[in-house]
C-alpha cells in the first residue's frame, strides 16, 4: 500500500477464490479487491454475483485486462503474464486456499493427485505480484506426510521454506469456532509476512484482538448450531412450495431470535437457498429414529454407532446428527452427511452457509447437488458453502493485518 501521506485501502488478490467467502471477509474488513482467480464456472459466477456486481457495497477496482471469468491460475499466469507484471508491488496480501481435496485426511491422499501440486502456481503468483502479506488456507493434512517412492513429501514444508526465502513465515492450526463460527472447524493458516511489516507474531495478534472482534460484533464463542439456525425450523411457520421447481418445498423463514441470527440476517430483505430435499416417508421415518436415539446415545456430532448401522442396513460411514447446544462438527460437501438435531432431515444450503457465517443476502449459483463421477468437475452449492474460508474467520485476519500496516505507519 503505497501511503504517500494519504489513508488508502489495502489491496488484495484472491486465488483458488471458490463462491468468495475469504474475499467477502477481507472486503468486509476494509481492503479493496484488485483480482479473483477461480477456475469453476458455478463457483465463479456465485462470486460475480455477490461481489462483483454493480449493485454490490463492497469495493473492487477490476483490472480492465482480465475478464470476468472463470480461470485457472495456470492461464492467469501464461495468458496474462504482462498485465500481471503491472501490477507487481500493487498488491498488499496475496491470499488464497489451494484445492483440499488432496490433502485431505477424509480422502485418499494420493501423493500423485495433481491438484495437490497447485500450490506451486500460487508461489509463482507471489514471486511475480511480490506482495507484502501473503495468507494461505487449507486442511489440517496439507501439513501431515505423504509417503512417496523416494521418501517423505510435506506440502507444508515445501510452501512454508519456499516462502522463507522473501518472508517471515508463521503457521498455525486454528479452531475456527473461536471466531463466532457455529462450527468446529480445525484448519491450517499460513501467513508470510514482508521483514520490515512488523516484528509481531501475527496469530499472536490475532488472538490478542479476537475478544473485541466478537464483542464488536456482538457475538460470544463458542456459538451453538440452534443458536445459528433456529429461526429456519420447519416448527416456526412450515414450507412452502419452491418457486423455481414445483416438485420440491422451502422453508418459510421466521423472525431472527438470536445475536447471531440477527447478525447474519442484517441487510438481507429476503432469504434464498432453503430448498429442501426430497426425503421418502421411509427415510423420515429412518431419520426420526437415527436423531432419538442418537440423543439418547449421546453421540451427537459424531458418527452414528456401528451397531445402529448395522442395525438398519446402512453403508454410509459418515452419519451424523446435529447438537443444538455446541457448533456443528466440520460440514462437508455431502448434504447427507449430517442431520437437523430435532427435524427428520438433511440441511439447506443456507442452513450449511450459516454454519459458515455466510451472511443471508449472499446467494449461491448452480446445481444444489450432484453425484458419481461428476462430483470430481462440479462444484455445486453445498460444495462452494463447504469449500469456503468462513467469512467471519477472513474478516478477522484482514482486520489484524490492517492493525499491523497501521502500526508501521505511526512508527
């Protein structure tokens, strides 16, 4: 940020952007968005649509030689090397979330999936742009070993020595429902930091300044997942039919009742993405007895037992019912994988991206769901919800490194 005596916003890049939620936290935090790069047409178009619009409050200053469009960050940098270039120094963070599917200890963390090597393009980005914060997301696994034929390969080592050439470089793996977030989320951070920022450790700072960030925004840790959703009960007014697609139902939404539902809900007139799934009077049935019995188990947020399982002739591994009283466990891109803790169904989109911190106006693009081997090239709504960088968790940190710019310059 070149200063020259006058206040200026910080500016950022997004890459491997997703729907948007780690872009809407830092504009919400108070940077201007320079660049997003994602390459999947759903997810893009969810971005467009929230923070890029003409009607959106949010500040982005778009380079007039990149499109508008999806993009991978190997185009980004052979197509658009020169206007790239251009704006090396331009750019204050640099920050991104490489893909997790890889890594992921919920997968098959295959050493050769080539999604995993991505993040290599994300450090030519930084070699080119030169930015003076750059902020890294992704799972737990990207820091865990992958056993290959020569030895041992770490993503995480390899990012963080690479990085240490330019920066000073912190990690830490952080508990996301400490940020307001009804979600025990447990990810990975990285931030490498320009030598004459700042001598800070900046997750230090970050946690220094976590209680006045909630009580800004009038919100208390740990948020409990009913205390997030439960103005959207079917118990409150009902559904209604769908307008776009008569076959299935909504939920009519009621009167938000908590801090976190009022705060979430602030600026929306009307609240979308409630479509609920189709379930058979057999699955209701199947899913009253799964959430009883699971509340007298006490196995809340956990997976349903093997004997209940075998008991009713279930495959799936991933089963679990919600606890009203604590944050939900991590959400996951299978709108299945998790039940309401008192309603015999699966979640909405938008009861998932509360679980996110999504705010109620921002609104999701593409197909709900798909499945088989499409589940590799689509990114549908509960998957962009799920892959996001919780919105509140980015507007923390884009609100920690404005303090640490601030700092130098009255130094």
């Amino acid at each position: 940020m070149k200063d020259n005596g006058i206040s200026k916003k910080l500016i950022f890049g997004d890459v491997y952007a997703g729907c948007g939620g780690l872009s809407l936290g830092l504009l919400q935090a108070g940077f201007e968005g320079r660049f997003a790069v994602e390459k999947d047409a759903s997810a893009f178009e969810t971005y467009k649509k929230n923070l890029l619009s003409v009607e959106s409050d949010l500040q982005f200053n778009w380079p007039s030689w990149l499109p508008q469009s999806p993009l991978s960050t190997s185009s980004l940098i052979s197509e658009y090397k020169n206007g790239l270039d251009s704006l090396a120094g331009e750019i204050d963070v640099l920050a991104g979330g490489p893909p997790c599917q890889g890594y992921s200890f919920a997968g098959r963390r295959n050493p050769e999936d080539p999604r995993n090597a991505l993040f290599r393009d994300y450090l030519e980005l930084v070699k080119i742009l030169k930015p003076r914060v750059v902020l890294v997301e992704n799972v737990r696994g990207f820091t865990a070993d992958f056993t290959i034929k020569n030895g041992v390969l770490n993503y995480a080592s390899e990012l963080r020595e690479s990085l240490e050439k330019s920066y000073r470089v912190y990690e830490e793996l952080l508990d996301l429902s400490s940020f307001g977030i009804p979600q025990a989320r447990r990810r990975y951070f990285l931030l490498a930091v320009e030598s004459g920022l700042t001598m800070k450790n900046p997750f230090e700072e970050l946690k220094t300044q976590l209680p006045s960030f909630l009580r800004d925004l009038g919100l208390s840790s740990p948020v409990s997942s009913k205390s997030a959703i439960s103005d959207l009960e079917l118990g409150n007014k009902g559904s209604r039919e769908f307008s776009e697609n008569p076959r299935f139902r909504e939920i009519v939404p009621s009167v938000p009742k908590t801090s976190y539902q009022k705060l979430m809900n602030t600026g929306c007139s009307e609240i979308g993405d409630l479509r609920l799934a189709n379930h058979s009077e057999n699955i209701i049935k199947r899913f009253k007895y799964i959430i009883a019995q699971s509340h007298a188990d006490g196995r809340l947020n956990t997976t349903i037992s093997t004997e209940m399982r075998e008991r009713l002739g279930l495959k799936k591994m991933a089963l679990r019912v919600l606890d009203p009283d604590r944050p939900a466990p991590t959400i996951t891109s299978m709108p299945d994988d998790l039940l309401h803790y008192s309603e015999p169904r699966t979640l909405t989109v938008r009861e998932n991206a509360r679980l996110q911190g999504f705010p109620d106006w921002f609104s999701f693009e593409g197909k709900y769901t798909t499945g088989g081997h499409r589940r590799r090239i689509e990114v549908p709504r509960f998957t962009q919800v799920a892959n996001a960088v919780p919105p509140l968790v980015a507007r923390a940190f884009g609100e920690m490194i404005i303090r640490l710019f601030r700092d130098v310059r009255q130094e």
